[in-house]
C-alpha cells in the first residue's frame, strides 16, 4: 500500500511538471459536459475536507483546473 501511494506521488509530480505544458480546450470540445465538471467539484467539494486542486485531462487536453486558497499553480 505504502509503495503504491509513493509511486502515485511520483506519477503526479511528474505530471504537474508536464501540465504547463498541456493545450488547453474547453470540456464541450474534448466531448465532456461543463456542467457536469462543475457538479462534480461542487460535490467533491462539499464533501473533502481539504481538496487543495483539480485537474481534469482528456484526449491529452486540459479541460478544467482549478485550486483552492491558499494553494495555487
């Protein structure tokens, strides 16, 4: 378990140093409804204590992002 959580870490450390590099595109383009994003974080919001970012990718894009005070980019 804890070998699995590392290389989780690993794995998005790597990919928050590509995700400035990503095209960016709105959700309706990569075939994903923005108001459902939306209801999405919402809802995670409500009920995670903490959530310090989100990031949604598809078909290699970058359709939604976001971070919550004080973290940020």
């Amino acid at each position: 378990m804890k070998s699995t959580f590392i290389l989780t870490l690993a794995i998005l450390n790597g990919l928050s140093c590509l995700a400035a590099e990503l095209p960016r595109s709105t959700p309706e383009a990569q075939g994903v409804s923005s108001s459902e994003v939306e209801a999405f974080i919402e809802s995670v919001d409500r009920e995670i204590d903490s959530l310090n970012s989100f990031m949604l990718l598809r078909h290699g894009h970058v359709v939604a992002e976001g971070w919550w005070a004080p973290y940020h980019p």
